[in-house]
C-alpha cells in the first residue's frame, strides 16, 4: 500500500511542525506537557482525577480531554475544578499537534503548571504523532490481559512513563504483573514502571511524585 | 483537515471493490464471514475460543487474527485445531478488504462454514472498512466503562451484533450492565446484545445460537 506510505509521510513532517509551535509556546510559559495513552477504558481520565485531587494546591493543573464523540471526559475534570478543553475529533483515531496547537490558545497558561493531555483512546496511531508533550504516559489495565506490552510494542516503548492500572481487579482476570513489568522494562529500559489502582490507592503516590518531579525537572532545565 | 478526507475517500472506494471480490469468494464457497472488532483486550479471541469449543463437530470454522505485530492470538487458536491464519498490519490501525482478500488463498475455504475475522484491538477506524464480511460483531468489556457506547458509537451502530464480555468482572468494576444495554439497543435496535463471560460460562448459549443462526441463513438465502 504505497499510497499509505507516502501520505503517513506528510502528515508527519506537518505535524513535527505544528509539535515544535506547541511546546515553543508550552515553554515560554514554563508549562510541563504530559501526553497519556491508552486502550478505551484503560483508567486515564480516573489517573488524572486522582492526581487533580492530590495536587491541588500545590500544582496548577489544566486538561486537554481527547475523544472522537462525547464531553463526558471534560465534563468529569470540570468537576474538580479546573480548567480543561473538550477535544472532539469526530472520527480520528488520534490527535494531532495541530489539534493541540488550536486548542492552546483557550488556556491560560500563566496560570498552569502542567497540562495533561488526555489522547484517543487507541494504542496504535497516537503513538506516531507527537502533539509537543514533554513527556509520553502509557497506560494499560490488567483487564486488557498480559499481552498488551507485546502486541503493541511501540506506544510503550516511546513512553517516559508506563503505568499499569486497575491493579485491584488481578485476583479475578489473568494477569501477571511481574511479566508485564519485566516486558515494559525490556522494551524500555529507560523509563520507570508503576502498578496503580485508584480503587485501592495502590501507585498514586509514585503517580503523583513522577508527575512533581518533571514539573520540577523542567523548572530547573 | 480536507486532505485527510480526500485521502479516507480513494482509501474507501478501493476498498469497497476488494469487499465485494471478498465476499464473491465466500459465497462461492457458501462460507459465513464475521467480522470481530473491540477495543484491546476486550475477549475476542476468547469468545471465539470459547465458539470453537462448543461448536466442534457441528461447524467448521477457520480464523484470521488480525494483529499489529505478534501471532500470540494464531497461537491461541491453533492450539483448538482450527485452521488460523495471522495477520500482521505492522503499523496499520485497523484490517483492510484488501488485506482479506491476500491470506483467502492460504484456507481451505470449501472446507469452512463460518470464517470469523478478528479485527485489530480499535474501537474506531475498523469500523470504516468493511472487509467482505456478513456480518459484524462489537464487543465490550465491563472493565472498560459504562461510557464506551456513548464514546465510539460508529462501531455499535454498524454492528449485526454487540456483545458485552467479561460480565463476571461487574461486582469489581463501575459498569451498569442495564444502561449499556439499553445505549446499544437505542444506537442499533436491530440487533441483539449478549451479555458474557467465557469464565463463568454466562451468555456463550446464546453466542453460539447467533453464530449457528448466521450460519443457517446464509445457508437458506
């Protein structure tokens, strides 16, 4: 299918341009990007809300919700009190950094000290289309099954972060969490690995401290 | 974006010629073709295992698993007996009537009475590729949400059939079986929705008699 090829080709030097415009503008307002990643349902929007709740007060957090259809991400966020832009692709299987780069402009970024971004719910295409993050979370829940990690190598592996979720469900799924901890970490080596469940509060803590220390990290760049 | 537009359109129309070459060569052959799609880890390969198992003896199935990279799903199929043939996409979001048409040659196809085709783990772009099948599944995990429906309605919409899987979860997860079934039943009123666990056993009956009933009818047309 060369067609395919070549088209993939121009959407991408399109969108490192558009990658590059966001994170000139993140910077210039000393605004930490983080880019979450995930099946449907994997828990993203739940890490998020539980990380709202821990740092209030201490880090000023601001929300981009992707979806193709529904408010129903933005409007969850909207009820934690902080600011959050609803972006529908109505169809796209994954955002883009021009969708980012349009939507910056509803934000003030003054006033934000690390902005989420939540993609479409897709472990495939968002993993090829920077949106100008500073950092990559991929996300996967035990429920998906063991072999996620193997199946769809490369959304972790470009990740600065990979969380697995819904930890509190293992005794009634199959699910081996140390296979697929050893697995992320062979596919990359670089990045820590956390075990979460918001259920239980298992992780959040070590969520919330990586989150502390890249606002930190691009303080002190 | 209108190039992304033009380019879905050409995508769709040469798709549209190797659905149809597709399907001329399953009725050739008098062979039932369903088209399995759902998010990552939702239990397709799973229901079709718990199928194989309960049909043997009545049904001849064969299997393509449609994958981004690994054949841990052929594998898992293979091990019932059945003739299976993997896919790789290595990168492509979703299955193609072309990508169908290519690994037909490789199965016995007078030897088959239903070919099921498990699609790429992606709740929205395999639902714009038909691939020469009679009928499509949806499936949905209870670990994935009560909001799925609301959020990737294409897929349900187009489905001859929506299944909601891993229901003995329920009791461990935020999911209302009642309202989900209702969303899909008010987005596809045609269509029946099953409500399964290939553990508990719960609802695989009735995925059976669907699949037999299909089956049947293609028989009597």
């Amino acid at each position: 299918m060369p067609v395919d090829i070549v088209v993939m080709k121009a959407v991408s030097e399109e969108n490192e341009r558009h990658a590059a415009a966001v994170r000139a503008q993140l910077d210039a307002h000393g605004v930490l990007a983080i880019n979450m990643m995930s099946s449907p349902g994997s828990g993203k929007t739940a890490l998020l809300e539980a990380a709202i709740g821990a740092l209030r007060g201490e880090l000023r957090i601001a929300v981009v919700e992707g979806d193709v259809f529904t408010a129903l991400d933005a409007e969850r966020i909207q009820r934690l009190g902080v600011p959050v832009v609803q972006l529908n692709t109505e169809g796209s299987c994954h955002l883009t950094a021009h969708m980012i780069e349009a939507v910056l402009p509803r934000l003030d970024l003054e006033s934000v000290d690390l902005l989420a971004i939540e993609n479409i719910g897709n472990l495939i295409c968002p993993a090829a289309y920077v949106l100008g993050e500073h950092c990559r979370v991929g996300c996967l829940s035990v429920a998906e099954g063991s072999d996620k990690a193997d199946k769809y190598p490369r959304l972790f592996s470009l990740s600065h972060l990979n969380v697995i979720t819904k930890v509190d469900l293992v005794p009634h799924v199959d699910f081996d969490v140390k296979a697929v901890e050893e697995k992320l970490r062979q596919l990359n080596p670089e990045v820590p690995v956390l075990v979460t469940s918001v259920r239980t509060g298992e992780g959040i803590d070590a969520w919330c401290d990586w989150l502390r220390s890249q606002v930190a990290s691009l303080r002190s760049a």
